[in-house]
C-alpha cells in the first residue's frame, strides 16, 4: 500500500465523536415484598420490574405507583437473567471501577456481582429438586466472584479498531448489544429476556479477558498504549477442562489481543490471537503433577482442522500458525500430530518453535530467532493505521495465531515480544522514532510498557488456571530471577490443587452461564441419570472429579511424589 504522510493537527474523529446510543450508568435497584425494580435515577419511569414470584419482566410505565420499597440500593447495571429449577434469577453488577478508556470512552472492571431470586416456588420443591436447586445457586456464588469482566456505558469493546472503522457509519447509532462481536459476549446467553422486553439501555454487553493502559513519553510525543485482550465465549472453560476444539472448530483459551497506539495525530492497533491447538484432545486430571495428554482419533478431525483455520482466515486474512510446544513426550506427540494435520493445509503457513529447548530459563532474547524466521510474514501483515481525519494509511492483513500448552506462559512471553517488535515499527512509521530507534532505549517507558503485557498474562491465567502467569520474570526482565522461580513454584503448585479439587465446580458455573445445558424443573435431576444421559445436562465437570478422584485415589502417593520434585519440572507444565 502506497504510505501517507501523516496530519499534525486535526484531533482524531474516532477519539472524540460521541455515539448516539449509551447504556444507562446511574441506576438504583427497588425491593418490594412482591418485585425488585431496576430503574434510572435520573429517569424514574424508565426501567423495568420483576415478579418475585414468577420472575415476569415489565418495562415500566409512567403509570406505575411503586409506593416505598423496603430497600434501595445503587447498582451499577445488569448482567442478565438465568432460569433454575425454582424459577428465575436475575444477576446485577454491585460494583464497578473505571480502569482507563478505550477510543476515549470509559472502561469499567466489575468489582462484585450479586444475584437476586425471583421465584417463590423453593417450598413446593421436593427433596432432589431442593438439593439440585442448592447446587446450582452454588454455581450462581461461583459465577459471582468471576474475574476480569469488563464494560463500558457508551461504547461497544467487542470489535477491534480495524474492524470499528469498516463498519458502516450508523453503526454507533444501534444498541450495544446489537453492535457487539457475539464471540466476545460472556454473558450472551443471559440477555434473552431483556432483549425480549426491549430494554436497550440495560442489556450490557460485558467482555472478558484484560484491560490495561498506560502513558508514555516517546522522545517528546506524548502516546497511550493500551492492551484489550477479549476472550471467546465458544469453548469457554477451565484449563484441564477445556482443550483442544469441538467439532465446530472452536478452540480453548482462544483470545484475541489488541495492542493500541494513539496519538493527537494517529491511531494504530497490532492484533495477535491465541488458542489451544485445534486437535480433538484432552487431558483428564488424576492427581499426576502432569497428566498425560491423549489425542481423540477421530474421523472429523482434518474437518476440524480446517474449519477452524477457514473462520481464522475469513476474519483476519493470512494466518501464520506459530506452535511453541515441546518436540519431545506428550507435548511432542500433539505437535506432531498438530503438523500432520497443517501439511493439509497450505494456504496456512506453520512454524514450530521449541521455546523451552531455545530460550531455556533465561533466553529471552534468543526470540530474534524465531523473528529473523518470521518476519517477512510480520511485514506482510502489517498493522492498521489511521491519520487524525480516520483515513487508513496501513492495513493488517493477517494475524498470528501462537498457542503452547495452556496458550498462557510461553504464549504469553512470545506475543509480547512480537507486539514490541510490531510497536517499533509503528512508531518509525508516524515518525516518532527514527529507523535506529526501539522502545527499548526509553527505560522508563519501556518498563511501563512491560508491565502491561505482565498485568495482562497475569490477568488471562487466573481466568483459565486460578493463578497468576508463570514466566513472568522473562517478560519483565529478560530472564528468570530467583523471586520468580519461587513465585512460579508457588503458582504451579496452586494449579495442581485448583486442577485437581476446584476446577470441576468452576467449570460447571461456566457451563451454566454460558447455556451449556438448561436447568428445568419438568427435567430429571442431573444427579440421577445414568452416566450417559447426564452428559446432555452436565454437571458434567463435576461428575467426573468425583468418579476420577475415586478412580485414581490410589495415585495420590505418586502425587505427592512428584511434587517434591516440581521445582524442576514446573516449567514444562503448559506453559
């Protein structure tokens, strides 16, 4: 693409234009003996009311007389509603903090969640439905304490800046939820009922992954660097729970990673994806430090393959496979297989990089020698780039797609490299550097700026693992200190117990609320149908903790042998 010179004065439309449609972001929830109200404060009859007794949504009217609510409270919006063997149950956001903006709109984190019953049927319950009633608002607890969700009143967060600006131009005008990426909707399956009754300015959209943003100095210019990283709601699950794809070519853990650069004078954004290697397989916990990997033979396999890499390419263009697994053990068996299956596949260019055998403990630099091999790709792809008036001066092509294991740590370390690379670029384009120029000859921005991609690793491994990210030390410092290998032990060694003993209920939760199964009360209990029925309604997850633990019990001394040894092996543990 012929370059552009870029403009120095107009202050950019996408950073300042304001939609037309905005969520309501001031809003108090009513408690009445027979109806909860949720309502604007400064629109009192705009809103909407739920039965206590049968969960019946009404919008409100100026008709309505409330009378005095036995309690009232602010609330900061509604995540959705859910059905249980009782009834209804609506979810509401109770507190929220604004972490930075995004185009110039506000970015919120939910800090805490609550849900409200909206039924008075739990005495007609019998004795099993009361006890599968019981668990699921187990699940609804789980669900609650859900980390690193996020919003925004007046902008949708879903759709990366590329794609924002091809849209059409009364795009902004619509509701969010109608603007937003289903992929990116973690609570997509929580919204029917709202947006049954018309209630736009209440159906938010909430995304989950990591928000990160930082100031920066560049040699004068002042910049924002921001990181959003969306999680897929497709295969949405817990680490030895959720991997490998389904049969649609859905992978695990797959996430799509935006890394924004803006100006007075520009805009630019860097996109990478991240996803477990898309084979039918699977890692069944057993109370083994590292349990073994098997491949699913299956007859659709090589459909899966393609499938999966047929959406990648519709979406992003060119696709670069970079695979960062072991070559040797059960690592290299699944790479192996995972090579097989991509020789299918010629339009997808796929490279095998040996992290742990390359960059070792402390080799963090050796990277340059997967760059040198891949960067004519890099260049290909490119990046997208707008002037202050919105015209684009660069476009991105295509992604890299990375996985390891986990699609965590070694992916983790890789793609921050790549987005450093990729960021230096950008900004000896804008001309803010010259072509000698890297961020890394401005420490303190520098530092800053690694401290994103560590705040965000950290941030997507407690959503898959229950832990903060392994190798951290490699992306903050180049190399493996003392502190973190502790740190990193520690963390390894609270992803044996989350895999083993919380996972299972974890992954019921996500299930639940992301309509894996339905719970209705004219259905059998789950916890009577015989094991092959039940995996149509799960708790799935939970059952087979339960059998596995039973099961393997008498592999609980190798257990605990091989933990004396995890200091040595935790760094091979899906990384």
């Amino acid at each position: 693409m012929e370059e552009k010179e870029i403009g120095v004065e107009e202050e950019s439309p996408t950073s300042s234009a304001t939609p037309n449609f905005r969520l309501i972001n001031e809003m108090e929830l009513l408690e009445f003996k027979d109806k909860y109200v949720i309502r604007a404060v400064n629109s009192p009859n705009q809103g909407f009311s739920a039965s206590r007794l049968d969960g019946d949504i009404q919008p409100l009217s100026s008709n309505d007389v409330l009378g005095s609510p036995g309690k009232a409270t602010k609330i900061c919006g509604v995540v959705g509603t859910i059905q249980l063997v009782s009834g209804m149950y609506i979810l509401v956001i109770t507190s929220s903090k604004e972490v930075g903006k995004y185009h110039g709109f506000p970015i919120l984190r939910v800090e805490s969640m609550k849900y409200l019953p909206c039924n008075q049927a739990l005495e007609k319950l019998g004795v099993q439905e009361k006890k599968d009633e019981a668990y699921f608002r187990n699940l609804l607890r789980v669900v609650e304490s859900t980390p690193g969700l996020y919003y925004s009143y007046e902008t949708d967060i879903t759709v990366n800046l590329q794609r924002r600006l091809q849209l059409s131009e009364g795009w902004m005008s619509s509701p969010i939820w109608k603007q937003a990426d289903p992929r990116f909707v973690w609570n997509r399956a929580l919204l029917d009922e709202l947006i049954e009754c018309k209630l736009d300015e209440f159906i938010m959209p909430l995304v989950q992954g990591s928000f990160q943003t930082a100031e920066v100095t560049l040699k004068n210019a002042p910049v924002t660097i921001t990181l959003i990283s969306r999680r897929c709601t497709r295969r949405l699950g817990t680490r030895m729970w959720r991997r490998g794809a389904n049969l649609q070519g859905d992978a695990a853990n797959f996430i799509e990673t935006e890394q924004l650069l803006e100006s007075k004078n520009f805009k630019s954004s860097f996109l990478q994806v991240r996803g477990s290697i898309p084979l039918l397989w699977e890692q069944i916990v057993d109370l083994s430090y590292k349990p073994r990997l098997n491949i699913i033979n299956h007859q659709d396999t090589s459909h899966v393959v393609e499938r999966h890499f047929h959406d990648l390419s519709q979406r992003y263009g060119e696709i670069l496979a970079l695979d960062l697994t072991d070559e040797y053990g059960d690592e290299g068996k699944l790479s192996n297989a995972y090579a097989a299956e991509m020789e299918k596949l010629p339009s997808v260019r796929y490279i095998p990089f040996r992290f742990h055998s390359i960059c070792g403990k402390s080799n963090f630099d050796n990277l340059h020698l997967l760059y040198d091999e891949i960067s004519d790709d890099i260049g290909k792809q490119g990046y997208f780039l707008v002037d202050s008036e919105g015209h684009m001066l660069e476009e991105q092509k295509g992604v890299i797609r990375s996985n390891c294991i986990d699609c965590l740590d070694r992916t983790n370390v890789t793609q921050s490299y790549l987005a450093r690379k990729s960021l230096d670029l950008q900004l000896q384009r804008v001309g803010i550097f010259t072509l000698e120029d890297t961020i890394s000859i401005c420490h303190e921005e520098y530092d800053k700026f690694k401290i994103l991609w560590v705040e965000q690793g950290d941030e997507l491994s407690l959503e898959y693992t229950g832990t903060h990210a392994l190798k951290r030390d490699l992306v903050r410092y180049g190399k493996q200190t003392f502190g973190g290998l502790i740190t990193d032990g520690m963390s390894a060694l609270s992803r044996y117990y989350l895999n083993n003993f919380q996972d299972g209920v974890r992954q019921d939760a996500i299930d639940l609320i992301s309509g894996r199964y339905s719970v209705d009360r004219n259905n059998p209990s789950p916890f009577q149908l015989n094991a092959f029925e039940s995996l149509s309604y799960l708790p799935v997850a939970s059952a087979l903790l339960i059998g596995g633990l039973t099961m393997t019990s008498f592999s609980l001394n190798q257990g605990v042998r091989e933990l004396t040894v995890f200091y040595m092996t935790f760094q091979s543990n899906g990384a």
